[in-house]
C-alpha cells in the first residue's frame, strides 16, 4: 500500500488529463499480470456528451509562482494545491500587490492549511495559499505566473472485472481526480486495488466483481451512460470508496433505499465487530453514490469510511497528506471489506425441508427444561428455522434475531449438514 500511495501522492489530477492518466497507469501496473488482463482502460474524448454532461478541454499546467524580488513566496512545484485546479493562464510582472492579491485565495476556517480549489466549469484564475502566509505578505511589486492551457483530449476510467461462477455482481467504484490529498483523494483507489488483488487470489468466486476507478462526478456519469443496462441488471452489492482513513471509528451513509442487503451487511459487521460508528443519513451523501442512486438506477450502494468528508478539519486542504493517512488504518479498513465479501459469499436464501418444526433432538443433543421453554442453541435453532421461507437470506435471518452473521453462519451450515434446511 505505502510504496503505490508515495507514488500517487505527488502527481497533479484533474478531471482530465496526464496526470489522471498517469496515476491510472501506476495503480494498473501494481496489479498482477492475469488482474490487468482483466482490465481496460477508456477513453472519454472532449466534447463527449452525457446526460447534459460534457467532457470538457484538457486542462494543461506547466508551472505557477509568485515571487517577490525573485523570490518564491508560492511555488506550484512544491505543493500542487497551490494553483486553482483549472485556473486559467496569467502573468503579472513587477506588479502592486493591491492587484496580485485579488488573485490569492485562502481559507478564513483553516488558517495553516492551503485550500483545495477547484473550477472545472467556469473561468477563474487563481493561486491558493494559507490565510497565515497570506498575512505575511508586504505590500510591494510581484512576479506572480499561472503557465497553463487547454486543448482537446481526454478524461479516463479504469475497469477491471473479477470473474465468478454468477453474473450477478458486487461493484466497486472509486475516484482519481484530485490533486495531493491522501484520505480524500488516494484511500479510494489503494482500497479497492488491494481488494481486487485479495480477490484475484482466491479460488473461484461465486460473484463477479465489477471495479470502477475515474475522476469523480462526470466519472461516473459516462460509466453510467456506458453501462446503465448492466448495472442495473447485474449489480446486488454496491461500494463507494471515499475517505478510507484517517482513524479506526468507522462512518457509515446508507444506501438511498436504507434496506438493501449491501446496507444490512455492513451495517451486521459495524455492530457486531467494530463498536461505536456514525450513522448518516443518504441525504448527507456528497460523492458518487449520487449518481449510482440515481432515480434511474437505484444501485444498492452504501459508502463505508472513517472520517466523512466534509466532516474532518484536513478535508480539502495540504492537511490532508501522507501523515494524516496512515496505512494501519487503511489495513483496518480493509479487513472490513473482506468481511463484507465473505458474507456476500456466502449469503444463500435459506429453505425449511419441513413445514413445521422439525424434531431436533434427533439430530442434535440438547439440555432441554421441560415443557415449551427452549434456550441456549436449541432456541436458535429454532428460530432460525422459522425463517427459513426460502425468502429470507442468511443475513435477513441474523438482522430479524439480532446476532453476528459472521459469528452464528456456522448455525446455519449445521442446519444444511443435517438436511433440515437448504441454501438457494
């Protein structure tokens, strides 16, 4: 994970262009030969349409500073989030900072921190500092250079399939757009490449896993657009990876229908295996889940992560960096998805062979009290088969009783071995 995230880190993104395509080709290349074989890359051209979404110029930067007696006072080579992401071209030479200043923003709320800056749709030109290093600056004549232009090219998205015995798929999907911020922008796609290796090396899957990673919003909007009829025919589990780190409590934002089986998995491990969580509400949602909830669609898709955006002080901002995520949290992270995939797994309709209640202790030695007064495993058994209809699923079971999936799944297995039930 800490060597593809060190590499990641640096590079310029935008919602087009080289540096999006160069951080595609790095999380590509870190994949086994057979993940790649399974995987593409497409093309979105400029002036592509979608939804009345369109695929805007590519934006190119060389270089911004400001300077002052030639010196550096903000230098795009050190910190990319130092130039508006999109900023149109300028140069002002030995120029009054009464007018230099009318092209500096900053951040009022968090005053050491340089803002994140966007304006992909609308002209602006601009570089970002900090409000305190802001205050330093004298009054006097500055160099200040934005070397930057657009042209016709291209945005991106990767893909990657994970075959299994179904076509029914769980989706994954991810964004690379941003510039150098690590929780925000980098946890995304480190998750989701470290789950597709874990999955690429087990034996065959029941599901096919569906990996979707590209610049967030119009990204998702052309994949849609693309496979809106695979979607919403295949997919029964849907992640969106956002804000992946930054501390071991865990936020949860349900899906748009609040009831899906992807909400209740989640929702089973949280309670049962990590404690205390935030709960949000889907009206709360604010990345890509937007648009795969869209009224059309109606993905089951939930978004698990640590801190949510918006809801942590270094969000969008230079604080946001290598030492605020740390890989021990990612790794947190990450065990989580393989839980959720194991119940995915292993999550069957469950059918009752009888239809009433079968005489248990033939198949099962039990400290029964007399009369009708079960407990212990017996009584587990027992309400475990009176929702055995053959349209719940293991997991619609353990959310009506209260209890672990991952902790009493061997319940049910004990009920097949004894053919008292049946998975479908």
């Amino acid at each position: 994970m800490n060597k593809l995230l060190k590499k990641l880190f640096p590079i310029c993104r935008s919602i087009t262009g080289a540096g999006l395509k160069k951080s595609i080709d790095l999380i590509l290349s870190s994949y086994p030969k057979n993940i790649i074989k399974n995987s593409k890359i497409i093309k979105l051209k400029t002036g592509l349409k979608a939804y009345g979404w369109t695929i805007p110029k590519e934006w190119v930067i060389k270089d911004a500073y400001l300077k002052k007696k030639n010196k550096y006072v903000i230098d795009f080579k050190k910190n990319n989030l130092h130039v508006i992401n999109y900023s149109y071209p300028i140069k002002l030479i030995n120029c009054d900072f009464d007018i230099i200043k009318k092209y500096l923003f900053y951040e009022l709320k968090k005053k050491n921190s340089i803002p994140y800056i966007t304006s992909y749709y609308k002209k602006k030109i601009g570089l970002c500092l900090s409000y305190n290093n802001f205050k330093k600056l004298k009054k006097g004549k500055y160099d200040l250079v934005i070397n930057t232009h657009f042209k016709k090219g291209f945005s991106y998205l990767m893909e990657t399939i994970v075959k299994g015995k179904k076509k029914e798929e769980v989706f994954f999907t991810t964004y690379l757009c941003h510039p150098s911020m690590a929780n925000n922008e980098l946890s995304g796609p480190i998750i989701m490449s470290e789950v597709c290796k874990w999955l690429q090396s087990k034996k065959k899957n029941r599901y096919t896993y569906r990996f979707v990673v590209g610049p967030e919003t119009i990204g998702a909007i052309f994949y849609i657009k693309r496979n809106l009829n695979i979607l919403r025919k295949r997919v029964n589990y849907a992640f969106n990876l956002t804000c992946q780190g930054g501390g071991k409590e865990f936020s949860f934002l349900p899906s748009k229908n609040k009831n899906t089986q992807t909400d209740k998995i989640c929702l089973n491990i949280l309670k049962f295996h990590y404690g205390a969580f935030k709960k949000y509400s889907f009206q709360d949602r604010g990345s890509d889940e937007r648009q795969y909830c869209g009224p059309h669609i109606n993905l089951p898709m939930v978004s698990v992560m640590k801190k949510k955006y918006h809801e942590y002080k270094e969000y969008h901002t230079s604080e946001d960096n290598l030492k605020f995520l740390k890989i021990s949290d990612l790794k947190h992270t990450l065990g989580f998805y393989k839980k959720a995939i194991f119940i995915i797994e292993n999550n069957y309709k469950c059918s009752s062979r009888y239809p009433c209640e079968p005489f248990l202790e033939s198949h099962f030695k039990f400290n029964k009290q007399g009369g009708f007064k079960f407990s212990g495993k017996m009584k587990l058994y027992l309400d475990i088969l009176i929702y055995c209809d053959g349209k719940n699923t293991i997991l619609d079971i353990c959310e009506i009783l209260n209890i672990s999936f991952l902790k009493n799944l061997k319940y049910f297995k004990n009920l097949r071995k004894k053919n008292l039930i049946k998975f479908i």
